[in-house]
C-alpha cells in the first residue's frame, strides 16, 4: 500500500512544535534585562528581516506562548464554566468571560493611570510654554525645560499607549479563541435534536462573526470608566483656567450620554436585524454550494440568486442603519472638540471674560486630549457593547441547548447489547413521540435487520439507539463500543487512509482486510495516490458507492462491540451489495461475533438476519426470527439462488476512474496573493455605487470639512490674538460660529455619504462574487471546499460591511486632520518644513516595512481560518458518526490545532502593527520636542497666538499621525478581503452559458430523440476518456435503463447530456432532436432537461418555492403535482400548507418524502427527456412501486434514460444498456438480453427474483 506523504495547506496549516521557532515574545519577557525587547518590540525583527527578503510563509511564523495557546485558553474558560454550569441552569456568557479574565482586565486597565497622568501633564506643559512666550522676562532656560519636559512626556505617553492596547488587543483575542474553542467542543457535545434549532448559518455565525464582538469590544471596554474619569479631572484644569464657562462645554459633552444610550439601543435592534438577515444567507448560500449540481442541473442559477439577493437588499437596509450611526458617531469625532470650543468661549464672550491665548490654547488643548477617548473610545465602546449583547445572547443560546446523553455506559447485569423497554423517544422535546412503545432485545453477536416503508422511523431507531433522539419514557441501555455508518456517507476532507482510520492506530493487515470486504482494494489500485489520495469536503472526488463503501470500511476498521449500519446497501449495485453483504454483515463475515444492526429495503437478505424488525409509522409492527416471518419455502429458495451465485465478487468491483481527476488530489491550495492590493480594486469599490462624479463629490466635501475645520481654529487664534474691548466685537463670534456649524454640517454629511459609499460597493462585491461563484464550472466546486468558500461569503463579506467602512473613512478623516495640522503648524512656523524632509522618508521606508509583513501574514491569517469554518461546518455534518465513534476528543484537538494556526499568523500581525504604531509615535514625539523648541527660539519673530495653536497642533498630530497611518495600513489589509472577494467575481463561468450558435425553436426539443455519434468525454484534456467511442441512438418515448458496475460509465452519460465538462474535453456529437448540443446554450440545454437525483434536493424555502421557484405555475398545478405522488394529504394537514416552510436539507421530511417532493416537481417541468439517477436507491419496496407507477403512467410521453441498481426497475423498460469501462458492451430489450445470458443482468435479475418472492410473502404485513 503506498503511503505518500501530502502537502495539504489547506487541511492543516499546522506544524509540530518541536520544528517551530520558540515564541520569541516568551523570550523577551522571560527576563528583565530584556525589557527593551518588550517595550520597543526588537523581539519581532528576526521575522521582520525575513519578510524583507522573500514571502512569508506558515513555517517562519513563531510559535504561539502558552497563553495564546487554544487548549490552554479552553481549559482556563472552562474551570470558570464548569462552576457555573453545577450552580446555575442558564450559563450567561457574560459572566464566563468577566470571571475567567478579570485579573488580566485589571492589570490592563492599570496602565490608564499613569497614561492619563502624561495625556493630563500635556497642555499644562504646553500652557507653561506659551506664558513663556508671551513673558520675555522669564529666563530662556525654563521654556526650554518646558519644551524638553513635552517632548519626554510624549515618548512617555507612547510607550503606555502601545503597551495599553497591545494587551487588551492580546486579551481580546484570547476571548474569541476561548470562545470559539468552547462552542466547537459544546457542539460536539449536544443533542441532534437540540442542534436542529439552529441553522447551519446561525452555527456558522457564531465562530466567524459573534466571538468576534468580544475581540473588538475589549480594545475599548476601559474607555467606560476611563473616558469619564479623564473627563472629570480635566474638568477640574479647565475650571481652573476660565471657570463658570467650562460648564457650557461640559453640557455638550453630558449630551453625548443620553445620545449614544440611544443610539446603543438602535444599534442593538439594527444589529439583530443584521445578524437574522446574514443567518439566512449564509444558510442558503452553504445549501446551494452543498447542492450545487443539482442547482444546475435544474438550472436554478436565476431563482437562488434572486432568492439570495432580495436576502442581501433586507441585510444591506440593517447594515446600513448601523453604520449610519457609525457615520455620526465618526463626525462627532471630527468636530466635537470645535463645537465644544464653540459653546464654552461662546459663554465666555457672554460672560464678559477676557481670555489671553495661554488660557484659550490650554482649554483647547484640554479638549484635544479628551477627544479620542470620548469621542472615539467611549462611544466605541457602547457601539461594541451592543453588538456583544447581541452575540451574548446568540452564544448564551447555543450553550444552553440540551446535552446529548451518553448511552456508553456499563449494564449493572452485565449484559452487552442494546435493551430498549417500553421507550418513547423525540426529536424534539416539545413535540409528540416520534417512536413510540419500542421494545428491543439485542443479544451480543446476533444479527438484527430493520425494515419498514419510508418515514416509518427506521434511522430514527438507529439515532434512538446512538442517544440522539430524546428519550421521553422508558428505559434505553446501550452497552459496548458503538461503530455506525449513516444513511448518507460522510466523509471529511482528508486522505483516504485517514478517513478510514479515523484516528485509529495503522494496523496493515486489518487494514487490508477491511478494504477487501469493503471492495475498496481494486480502487486503490487505480488512484493516483493510492490511500494518501487527498479527498474534497464530502468527498466530492468519489462516487456515491465509493462514499458508502469508504464509510462502511471506516466502521470495520473499528474494534467495536455493536455496528449500526443505515441502509449502506442502497448505494451500490446489486452485484455489489451482495459482496458486500456477505463479506461485511453475514455470520460468514469480517464481523463474525459482533452485534450487528442493519436498516435495509434489500428483503432478499432477510433470511440471513437473526432477529427482523418492521417498523411503521414509528411503532414496531412485527419483530422475529425470519421463520416467523416468512414461510420454510422461501427460505430455502433463496438459500438455494443464493449458493448458485458466483461467489468471486471482488472482481465484478470496477473503479471510476474519472472521479480521481488529479494526481493525487482535486482539492487545491488556496492562494495566497502577493504585493499590494490591485488599485482596480479600490476604484471599483468606490466607483460601483455612484460612478467617478460620486468619488469627486466625495473628495471635495472630503477636502471642504477639514478647511472649515482648520479655519475654525485659524479664526480662533485671530480672535485671541486681540485684547479688551476688539475682542469683545461680536463678528468675531457669529464668524467663529458659522464656521463652527459649518463644520459639524459637512462633516455629517461626508461621513454619512463616505459609508453609504462604501457599503453599496461592497454590496457590489457581494452581488458580483455570488454571480462568480453560481455561475462557475463544477471543476470550482470539486476543488474548493465549502468551508474555503464560506470564509468569504460570510467572513470577508462582513469586512467589507462594517469593518472595512469604519476603518477607511478614519483613515482618511485623520491624514486629512494630519495634512490640516502641517499647515497650521507650516504657517506659524515654517521651519516644520525641514524636519518634515526628515521624517517623511523615515515613515516610507517604516510603512513599506510594515506593509510588506502586515500584508503576508494578513493573507495568512485569511486562508488560515478557512480550514477552521470547513472543519466546523464538517463537524456538524458527521456529529452522529463522530460521536458514536467517540472520537469527539480528537476532532476538537485538530479544531484546536487548526485555531493555534491561525492565531500565529493573526498574532504576529497585531505585533507588527504595534511595532509600525510605537516607531510612528516616536516620530511625532521627535516631532514635538523640535517644534516646542523652536518656538522658544523664534518667540520674538512669530505671533504668539500662531506658535500657540501651532503647539497645540503638534500636540494633537501624533495620536492623529499615527492613528491615521495605521488605520490606512487596516484598511489596505481589510481591503484584501475585498481582494478575495472580488477574485471570485472573475472566476471562468461555464463556457456557452448563454452563447450559442445557433438557436433552437421555442418548443425544442418536440420528440426527445438522443443519438450519441464517436462520442467520447474526459473530465479534463489531460485524462483518460470516461466515454470511449460512444454510439448510440434513442428513439422518442422510448425508456432507456442504463446499468453497469461501480465506475462503468453510466452517471458520465448525464454529465455529457447536462454539459458538465468544457467543450475541448469532448470528441464526437450528442443530437436531442436533430440538435447537436454543443452549438446551443447552457441556459437553453439545462432548461429543457428533467430529472430526478439520487439525493433528493430541497432548500430552506417554503415548500412552493422547492416546487416553483420561478413562480410558473397555479396553486392547482401544484396540488396536481403532489397529489399525483401521493403526498397531497400530508401536505394539506399540515398548517401552512403550500407555505409550509422546509427545514435545513429538508430535515421536516423523510428521505422517501423529500424524493416524492422532487418527483412532483419534475411532473410540474414541461421537458420531453427525463433523467433518473437512482431515484429509489434509498426508498422502500412499496415507495419504489409507487414511482415505478408514476413514471409509467405520468411521463408515457417523455424520453427517460435512467440509471439503475435493481433490474425490477429497469425490467419493463423499451431498452437496456450495460456500461463497462466506459464502453457500451450490450444494447437491447430487456428478453433479448437476458435470452444471451448476460451475466451481469442474469445476476441482477437473480437477486430481484429473490426479492420479490420475499416480498409476496410478507406483503400483508409490510406492503
């Protein structure tokens, strides 16, 4: 067996430990002779110094320190949670996280003392300096003292400010980790009925979007106490200064109070709002990549895209009115401090004071140094407040849900089996029983068959017997280990060998005998990669019998006491199954002296069971041996056909080879794309909603508010600069509040426009990305996971609308404020001038540092959660078969690697922003001390009231420097998430979608006639052909039953007539009607096709919209419709009837119900061909003869080619084909071909003669 070891980056970004390099952070903090490492972030330059050089990859990020470390942070949230969970029946998220990081919040929140001591000593320093000035009998030395006491103030101050929001940054994310890694482990913990009130969306949701609240809001959670605190003592300083009217400003800042509790109340609602709306699309978005060939086939591209946009329009409108309070909230930034200036030198003037430049520049620098923490920390932090209430409230909802109960349990008889007494069980604790008086007796070792129609509760019973239903009375005793196979195969993404382990040791020789009873070895022979082939989430590179018989091998591989198997034989040919059969659940088996229970419509294996159950209508009808059952006679017969029987099955096992179409994988890496983001890309996010006039008025009204904003200030100094009964004239005041009002107008309205700009873009985006994806071949499907998918449908998507907008717009509103201080200061004191020669530079060569790393290990960070989403999402597709399997322990540690992956790459981003921030501040601190200087040096030659607004600019310009820069540098890094998404926009569509050659009459095709000329098909140019030299014709109304082994050929068939592959992968015609398909449209082609899938397919809609989605077709149709598969009594018992909405993969309904659902809708198609792919592999024996009915009665004018696994539905057929190895072998009627004795139809046709005898014996009781 060949053993490759793969590369597989998207799978696992992770590495062991021991190959790592140590977390140099560690390293640093280790020792205090090494504080400089700490403070100034040198511990990052061996990292720095390799992004300068080449790409970063996932090798040369640093190990994580153990307190970043997921288990770590798991096992710390949850000694906290497990306190909780024993004293209290409702878990309050809140509470969990206030409890488990109060001592870091603490230690944190510690740092704001002596930094708003330093914020504080600033324009007392200041205010020494200008009465300096303005006294030229004061000594030259103290203003120079002032003016080096500034400058060291502000370096001071830096290293709080870097160190403060690296820490609460750091513990922010040890939050989401926490969280995250909590809600993956609960999920695995809970009860399949529990987790079904949830959608996949939802579920999706709280790991993607919701713990990340909690990482935002603690950045800012301090600022509740501490802007108010700030506020408070400077209100004492300014007092001090100018008395009574420091009340007049203080009532503007008080009226924020009441405004952001209002608007946190309205952000709330609308944040409901969002995340109801986002749920449901991404919900529907993750059912359609699910289904999406069967999206194509029935050509449904139009209807989900429609469906998912009016989604999006209702999304946008919350968005939108969360982010126009994010608008204001930005605005009041902007011109807070000047409206603040405006009421409090306004009752100044009314007052009658006079005020000196030294009083008026010291207020106003007071105000300056409480603008970011009121007017950016504070309301932040109730903005972020209200999105973690709600996401509190979402989490606190999942964790609450009912626990699964374990049924692994030791019988206190020693009994080993299943003993079910007098049991009722639900799946839902508010509704009735869905199983009801179920007793069963399961001795060790025995053989136990299931039977029953469909919807009877047969895979109830199993989930009964697992612990996923709700046990309501009675008793249920499960003893021994549990090895289950569900009805519908899961498979993870991973190796071929792994998901058969499943994290079980490698044994070779088990290993191979598991593969030979499973008929997997002649498979493996004919991958590229043998077992190390990597297969797609769900294993999208397998065909349907490959998926079951992979799972079923899985459970044998497992040293279990019982074995619970969901129909797996329904999935593979007769021929198979009986292989299968003998080799996997007789007492002649691998699992000889093992418990075994089988659900199963294959009747004709009934003799062989120990003990047969009927089940309908939940209850158990009849139970027995087959003796009891059934009469002496049949058994013998069927023993006696059975024996006959060619018992060397391995051979009749053909592999298709068209289904492994890479060398060892069809699952590609994601990409990570180098260098900046496309400047294309900016221009279409701001130009798709209202062109380059739209760009243009923005920037004006952009360039508009900062010059009032300035002049604002500018006419300040002017009117300090008077004295006495000049500056009591009161055009000084309306001038100065014209430009005040002014300003607060423009910067409303920008704000305003900038984000509704900006989020009609991204709605763009989404528009274009959803169109790239639906539109895309299949071959995107096959080699993208659905988790890779969803991390930018869903993630990336939420960048774009809210972190994106808030992040760019300050970007912008601060460079502007920058280039407004320069100048303001550039006027008063040209001299700026030069040092800016100096610092410009500097801070290039620093961005282009910062951004080379930023941007890597962004893009990092960005495919590395991907894997994490796909593992979740997977999660929850297999729960039932993780836990039954037990392996809940391993799959939350690969969980937990998966997270650790992408907190290193996500880690070193933050550090390096904080190193790019620090070296950004030192500059504006050398900045500062310079012009503090020179303005003692120049006091005589330049005006003071000018050096005094200058200084109080400069002041200001370094929070705003580097504020502004570092929010460009977020903002071209969220812009990656534009990137990707846009990337999907331009993904190939399927060539000739709407192009054709020619066109076809309206009413094409009229007959139905198919011929297939030297056709042949590969899957890709480079691969062998599938279909080999094809010909044949089918003449109108004619029904075709196309059969052949695993592998033969026959699904390539519908993949040729449904224009799956490119035209370059096909040689020769395919006509319907005359037509050669190639020269007509994909849209014309797939509208004209009908047909009804093995896995029947329905979307959370309602169940008209699953019938109709295009609104085609009357009320009375479709009542027509569902009467006609015998589903019209149902449906109108139920409330809402036709309204009546579907549950997620239409869980309110059996498989059986759901296949009669796409029956009917097929019946409502007007189509002259119908194709049907297995349509009764997993229905019962009374279902099939219902659809066998249907289809010959309802569809006697069509064409129908169908895929078959039995010969009793092919059997009346007008001609049958037998594939083999992509090759038609015999073509004829069903008597020609059996009167040649051909052996595969001679032994499918043994096998249906068995089953129906069977059948006619118990057909009162079953039938």
């Amino acid at each position: 067996m060949n053993n490759h070891n793969s590369s597989r980056k998207d799978l696992s970004m992770s590495i062991s430990t021991n190959q790592r390099k140590p977390c140099r952070l560690d390293w640093a903090e280790s020792s205090c002779l090494r504080w400089i490492y700490v403070v100034f972030w040198w511990w990052l330059n061996p990292i720095l110094k390799i992004s300068s050089q080449r790409q970063l990859t996932d090798d040369d990020l640093f190990d994580l320190s153990s307190n970043d470390d997921c288990s770590c942070l798991l096992n710390k949230l949850e000694i906290v949670w497990n306190k909780y969970e024993n004293r209290y029946q409702q878990i309050n998220t809140w509470k969990i996280i206030a409890k488990t990081f109060w001592k870091d919040t603490l230690q944190t929140g510690l740092i704001l003392f002596p930094y708003f001591l330093a914020k504080v000593a600033q324009p007392l320093l200041l205010k020494g300096i200008i009465n300096n000035i303005n006294d030229s009998n004061v000594p030259s030395y103290v203003s120079y003292l002032y003016a080096i006491g500034l400058g060291l103030v502000k370096t001071f101050l830096v290293l709080l400010h870097h160190q403060f929001f690296f820490r609460t940054t750091r513990i922010g994310m040890q939050i989401r980790i926490s969280l995250a890694a909590l809600i993956y482990k609960r999920l695995l913990s809970l009860s399949t009925n529990a987790i079904q009130t949830m959608t996949t969306g939802q579920l999706v949701n709280l790991i993607s979007n919701d713990v990340s609240k909690f990482e935002i809001l603690y950045v800012y959670i301090h600022f509740f106490w501490a802007g108010p605190l700030l506020a408070l003592v400077v209100f004492g300083f300014i007092w001090n200064e100018i008395g009574i009217p420091t009340l007049f400003g203080y009532t503007i800042l008080l009226l924020q109070i009441p405004l952001q509790s209002y608007f946190s109340k309205k952000f709330r609602l609308y944040r409901k709002n969002t995340i109801q709306w986002t749920d449901e699309r991404v919900k529907l978005t993750n059912e359609m990549l699910t289904a999406s060939q069967m999206v194509k086939m029935y050509r449904w591209e139009e209807a989900l895209e429609n469906t998912i946009i009016n989604i999006r329009k209702k999304e946008f409108q919350s968005i939108r009115k969360a982010n126009r309070i994010r608008a204001i909230n930005m605005a009041i930034h902007f011109f807070s401090s000047s409206l603040v200036s405006l009421t409090t030198f306004a009752g100044s003037w009314l007052m009658g004071q006079t005020l000196s430049n030294a009083n008026i520049f010291t207020v106003l620098s007071f105000f300056g140094i409480m603008r970011d923490p009121l007017t950016i920390g504070f309301p932040y932090a109730i903005e972020t407040l209200s999105e973690c209430a709600v996401a509190s409230e979402r989490i606190n909802q999942f964790i609450n849900l009912s626990k699964q109960v374990s049924v692994h349990e030791q019988s206190k008889d020693g009994h080993r089996g299943i003993r079910i007494n007098k049991a009722s069980f639900t799946w839902n604790s508010c509704q009735i029983s869905q199983l009801i008086d179920i007793n069963l007796n399961v001795n060790p070792g025995s053989f136990v068959g299931i039977i029953g129609p469909i919807g009877s509760g047969k895979s109830s019973l199993l989930a009964a017997i697992l612990g996923e239903m709700s046990l309501v009375k009675g008793q249920r005793n499960v003893n021994g280990k549990i090895a289950y196979v569900s009805q519908t195969p899961w498979i993870f993404a991973g190796t071929i060998r792994e998901n058969i382990l499943f994290h079980q040791q490698y044994n070779k020789d088990k290993y191979e005998r598991v593969l030979k009873a499973c008929c997997l070895l002649s498979d493996l022979q004919t991958f590229p990669a043998s077992d190390a082939t990597i297969l797609g989430e769900k294993g999208i590179n397998l065909s349907g019998g490959q998926k079951t018989r992979l799972s079923l091998a899985r459970a044998l591989y497992i040293d279990a006491d019982i074995y619970l198997f969901d129909d797996p034989l329904a999935a593979v040919d007769s021929i198979v199954a009986r292989a299968i059969f003998e080799q996997c659940f007789s007492h002649n088996s691998i699992l000889i002296g093992k418990t075994r229970v089988l659900v199963t419509h294959q009747i004709q294996f009934l003799s062989e069971f120990d003990h047969c159950i009927l089940l309908d209508h939940g209850q158990i009808e009849k139970q027995g041996s087959f003796n009891e059952f059934f009469n002496i006679d049949t058994i013998k017969q069927t023993h006696q056909k059975q024996n006959d029987l060619n018992t060397n099955h391995e051979n009749h096992i053909a592999i298709d080879r068209s289904s492994i179409v890479d060398k060892n994988s069809i699952v590609k890496e994601e990409i990570s794309l180098n260098g900046t983001v496309n400047g294309y890309v900016w221009l279409k996010l701001l130009t798709s909603s209202y062109g380059w006039m739209g760009l243009i008025f923005l920037i004006i009204f952009m360039l508009l508010g900062q010059s009032l904003y300035d002049a604002t200030n500018k006419w300040l100094s002017v009117w300090s600069s008077t004295s006495g009964d000049e500056q009591r004239k009161i055009h000084y005041l309306y001038i100065y509040l014209g430009l005040a009002i002014s300003t607060c107008i423009i910067a409303l309205f920008r704000a305003d426009a900038f984000f509704h700009i900006v989020l009609r873009g991204a709605s763009v985006f989404h528009e274009n990305m959803l169109k790239g994806v639906l539109y895309s071949s299949m071959r995107f499907y096959e080699s993208n996971p659905v988790g890779r998918i969803l991390n930018r449908i869903s993630k990336d998507q939420q960048v774009l609308d809210e972190l994106l907008p808030v992040a760019f717009f300050d970007a912008i509103q601060s460079l502007f404020m920058v280039l407004g201080s320069i100048v303001i200061i550039a006027t008063a004191n040209p001299w700026i001038l030069l040092i800016l020669l100096i610092i410009i530079p500097t801070f290039v060569w620093l961005r282009r540092i910062y951004l080379r790393i930023s941007r890597e290990v962004k893009r990092l960070d960005s495919i590395t959660r991907s894997p994490i989403y796909a593992l979740f999402s997977s999660s929850l597709n297999g729960l039932m078969t993780i836990r039954a399997f037990q392996v809940e322990e391993h799959f939350l540690h690969s969980f937990m690697d998966q997270i650790n992956a992408n907190t290193r790459a996500l880690f070193i981003f933050i550090c390096s922003s904080r190193w790019f921030a620090l070296r950004l501040d030192l500059l504006t601190c050398f900045l500062t001390f310079f012009i503090a200087i020179l303005s003692v040096i120049l006091r005589k030659s330049i005006d003071p009231s000018s050096l005094a607004l200058g200084l109080v600019y400069v002041i200001n310009l370094s929070e705003l420097f580097q504020w502004g820069v570092r929010q460009s540098a977020e903002t071209e890094n969220f812009m990656i998430s534009a990137e990707r998404i846009n990337e999907y926009s331009y993904l190939p569509p399927e060539s000739g979608f709407y192009e054709e050659e020619i066109e076809p009459p309206l009413n094409w095709p009229t007959k139905g006639n198919i011929e297939l000329k030297d056709f042949q098909l590969r899957y890709r140019p480079e691969l062998e052909p599938v279909l080999k030299d094809i010909n044949l014709k089918i003449e109108s109304r004619h029904r075709i039953g196309i059969i052949g082994r695993t592998g033969a050929g026959k699904s390539s068939i519908f993949q040729a007539l449904f224009r799956f592959t490119d035209k370059s992968t096909i040689h020769g015609q395919l006509f319907i009607d005359d037509i050669d398909i190639n020269r007509i449209s994909l849209n014309t082609l797939r509208s004209k096709l009908n047909i009804i899938p093995q896995s029947p397919v329905l979307f959370s809609n309602t169940l008209r919209y699953n019938l109709d989605p295009f609104h085609r077709y009357t009320d009375q149709q479709l009542w027509d419709a569902l009467e006609a598969v015998q589903l019209k009594t149902k449906i109108e018992n139920l409330k809402d009837q036709l309204n009546t909405q579907v549950a997620e993969y239409g869980n309110n309904f059996s498989m059986g119900e759901c296949q009669l659902l796409c029956i009917a809708r097929a019946l409502l198609k007007p189509s002259k061909i119908l194709l049907i792919d297995e349509a009764t592999a997993h229905v019962d024996t009374k279902t099939d003869q219902l659809i066998q009915q249907i289809l010959r009665v309802k569809f006697q004018n069509h064409t129908i080619l169908t895929i078959a696994h039995r010969l009793n539905t092919i059997i009346d057929n007008d001609r049958i084909v037998i594939m083999n190895n992509g090759i038609i072998t015999h073509y004829g009627t069903p008597h020609e071909l059996l009167t040649k004795n051909n052996e595969l139809l001679m032994k499918m046709n043994d096998d249906d003669e068995d089953k129906e005898e069977e059948e006619e014996e118990e057909s009162d009781t079953y039938l």
